[in-house]
C-alpha cells in the first residue's frame, strides 16, 4: 500500500519540488498552503507523515504541530531556515521528530523521511507527552510561555511584556479570581499600593486585544468587588 505524505509549505515551489521527489519514491503526495489547511485535511485523510514548514501564514507550523500532537501520532518532519532556531526547538517540544534546515539535499529528504516512516511503521504509534510545560491551553486561549506569545483561537495577540506576565499568571490558575493586589504585586513584583488604577488599565488594554466585545468578556472576567480572573 503506498504510504502517503502531506507537505504544508505556502511556497508552491517548495511544494512541488518536494512533491516531485517523493512521487518519484513511490508516495502518495497531498499538499497544504497553510496550518489550517493541513489540519483539514488530516482530519479527513489517513496520512502516514507529516513534512511541515515553521514561518506559514495564519496558522505557523509550531502551533499546527502542536494541534497535530493532541489527535495525531503521526511523524512530523519540521522545516526550517537557520535564523529560526528558537523556532525549531519550540517545533520539537511541542512533538515533531526530526528537522531539516532549508536549504536541504533531496537525498537527504528522502533519508529522513524513510527513517520517520520506518520507524512509525516498525515501532508503532508514537505517544507524545500529555503536555509542553511551556504550554497553557484554556478555553481557546494557548499561551507560549518560552517564545512570550498569546494565541487566542489560533489568532496571535501582541502583548507587551507586563500584559504577557498578567495572563501568565491568570492562565495558571483558571477559575482563580485574583485581586488587584495579587496580580500587582506578582508582576509588577513589589508591594500593592493605590495600585487600582494601573493594573485596571492594563486588564481593558488585554481585554480590546483578546476580545470580541471587549465590554461582554468571554475570557478575561471581572469578579466585582474581589478581582480577576480567566473563565475555565
């Protein structure tokens, strides 16, 4: 039975190189332009491996290996360019096998490729870790805590550094309402004084950023009277 890979790369060219290259092998090649894409597909497509690209448009491939490791044991093989090394370790942590860093040679391709798929075949499923501890996932909200970024439903927010230390600390606990106090004096890290004002601040900033309808919350909610906190 031919044994079929998926290649996601918003480079057509990369694409079809490689495609070429693995059909004249013997596989069965399926193409993705993006993330999304690929999660599509392999939702609807068995698929025996997973060649997957870091800097991609709407979904990246860091963050689809990670939707890919929560259904799927499938290989992924990571691309990547040598500036994104930070990129690539974040790949391998969430649960993809092995890289290449572009440019590569088609001989070495296809060896990765046999090795990943010999030893899936051979092995068996690979069993991932339950989770990255770099990781925080809640109601839709991913938090990156070793590349500083905040995704909300796969849409990436910019934060700055005293708002990424705020959801940091609410996503750890969610369900928790924390005090004006609490969330002052864990990341400003000094005591609470008068401190109203610049931590409300700073929560409407997060909320016009992770929010549909800043002012109906569906994720950062307001406690009356106690505090804050990050809907479970």
């Amino acid at each position: 039975m031919k044994k079929t890979i998926l290649v996601v790369d918003d480079d057509k060219e990369i694409r079809e190189g490689i495609r070429i290259y693995l059909e004249q092998e013997g596989y069965e090649v399926l193409e993705a332009s993006d993330g999304k894409v690929a999660l599509e597909i392999l939702s609807q497509k068995e698929t025996h491996l997973v060649i997957l690209d870091i800097m991609m448009p709407n979904l990246d491939g860091t963050l689809t290996a990670y939707h890919i490791r929560k259904k799927n044991s499938v290989p992924i093989l990571m691309l990547s360019a040598k500036s994104e090394e930070i990129d690539k370790i974040s790949g391998l942590q969430v649960g993809a096998d092995d890289y290449l860093t572009k440019p590569f040679s088609p001989m070495e391709l296809l060896a990765r490729v046999k090795s990943l798929l010999r030893r899936y075949l051979t092995l068996g499923n690979y069993q991932p870790e339950e989770k990255s501890s770099h990781l925080v996932e809640v109601n839709g909200l991913l938090l990156d805590k070793l590349e500083k970024k905040l995704f909300v439903e796969d849409r990436e927010v910019k934060l700055t550094p005293k708002e990424f230390k705020i959801m940091d600390l609410l996503m750890s606990s969610p369900g928790r309402v924390f005090s004006i106090d609490d969330i002052y004096e864990s990341v400003w890290e000094e005591p609470s004084f008068h401190s109203d004002n610049t931590v409300s601040v700073h929560i409407r900033r997060i909320r016009e950023k992770i929010e549909v309808v800043p002012k109906q919350p569906k994720y950062l909610k307001v406690v009356w009277g106690v505090g804050y906190k990050i809907e479970k």
